[in-house]
C-alpha cells in the first residue's frame, strides 16, 4: 500500500522500478532531541575521566560497519600525528572496529582514543565530549544507506566532517547548511585542513554546532518523525 525510505536519493534509487509516486514516502530517522542535548566542554565529566582536557577532539560514534570509510580518516590522524592538540575518539563497536583499533597501532598513532558503546543515558555526554563528528560511507552505497548517526550528531549541536561522496544527501545537507565539510575519501589532505581550521576557529565550529541543533530541530527530531510516521499510517488506511 505504501513504501517509506529514508531519503530522497532512495527515492531516486526506487523511482525506475515501477512503484507509483503517491505510494513512496520519505521519513528520515532521527534521535530524541529531550535525550540528546548540547553540552559544553566545561560541564561534561567525560572530557576529564577520558583525558581529553581542553584538546580539540574528532570524534566517531556508533557502528564500525562494512559501509563506512576508514582509510581516510586514519590518514588524516597520521598527518596530524605531531598535532598534540588534537585527538581522535572513536566511540562505538561493529564488523572493522578490531582492524580500525589495529591499523592504529601498527601505525603507532597515540592521539587515538577508543572506547566502547556508551549506555543510552550518557549519550549527551558522550557526544559532547567530540568538539566536531565524523560520519562516513562509501559512496557506492550512496541511495541505499543515511547513516544514522548524524542525527545524534545533529541533537548534540556538533559539527559534521562527511567523508564520502560530496554531492550525495549528507554531503549536501552538511555543506548548504554549513554545519560542516564534506570531502571525497581518500583526500586525507582536505580533512587534515578542515579539522586544523576548526580546531583554530573555536567561535566558528561553536556558530556551526548551532546551526546544526537548529537544522535537528526543524526536521530530524524524534516528534518530528513520529508525526510523519503517523501521517503515512492515517492515509494507507483511509486508501
């Protein structure tokens, strides 16, 4: 009766199979804008107990998956090695959360920081402890996965640096919003100068984390979702 996906180049992707145009819907996911909030350094225990202090900090949160791009990222905190200011924290598990923990040693990368999935109540906390995210994906998979951890990225107010196609939908949403960057994989060089002008431009990274909560806000919280979820419902029963 009716097919929902998650974004419109899903939509692209499902418009050449014969399904009728009023039969497709477009819900993105979403995070609870109540449970997820902005937090500052200065009030988030994490940044002390994990030993961040007041470095810059890159953050990556959630599953490790097959379809996420981690070579980039890895060059890039090769390339800031030196950069004692600025640390890596990956947080989550998955499928190449063990390679991505063993590439760091064989490269010896000490401004690597891993940690395991945190519970949902901490998440405030735990997002917050980042100062910028990173979300990744190939871009062959670019219409067939929206990785959701933006969303929680979006809700902690946080910055976004999107490693994969530029022109695909985050790359887009990152980029016309200017919540962030996006750049291709493989141009560690491009994401070593992102994260150094963030890191330089506090008030910048802080004016773009705002606009992030407000673009969560407008379209990606949890209500925002339900009410769309129920729209869909009302009119496959009224069909």
């Amino acid at each position: 009766s009716r097919n929902f996906l998650l974004g419109e180049r899903m939509r692209e992707c499902v418009d050449n199979v014969g399904l009728a145009f009023g039969r497709i819907r477009v819900i993105a996911n979403w995070s609870d804008g109540e449970e997820i909030r902005p937090i500052s350094r200065s009030e988030n225990p994490l940044r002390r107990d994990w030993g961040l202090g007041e470095r810059f900090v890159v953050g990556y949160s959630g599953n490790f998956g097959r379809s996420h791009e981690f070579g980039t990222v890895l060059d890039a905190a090769a390339r800031l090695a030196g950069d004692e200011y600025v640390a890596f924290l990956f947080i989550g598990g998955g499928a190449r959360r063990e390679g991505v923990e063993r590439e760091v040693a064989q490269r010896s990368l000490g401004n690597c920081v891993f940690r395991p999935y945190q519970p949902r109540a901490a998440l405030t906390r735990s997002l917050g402890a980042a100062d910028v995210h990173l979300v990744t994906l190939k871009p062959e998979l670019e219409g067939l996965i929206v990785p959701s951890k933006i969303y929680g990225v979006l809700a902690a107010g946080r910055p976004v640096l999107f490693v994969g196609d530029p022109h695909g939908e985050l790359g887009e949403l990152v980029e016309s919003h200017r919540i962030g960057f996006a750049v291709d994989p493989g141009d560690a060089a491009a994401l070593e100068k992102h994260i150094r002008w963030l890191a330089a431009h506090g008030g910048e990274w802080q004016a773009m984390g705002i606009r992030a909560r407000e673009l969560f806000e407008a379209r990606f919280d949890r209500k925002i979702a339900l009410s769309g979820w129920s729209a869909l419902l009302e009119d496959a029963l009224r069909a």
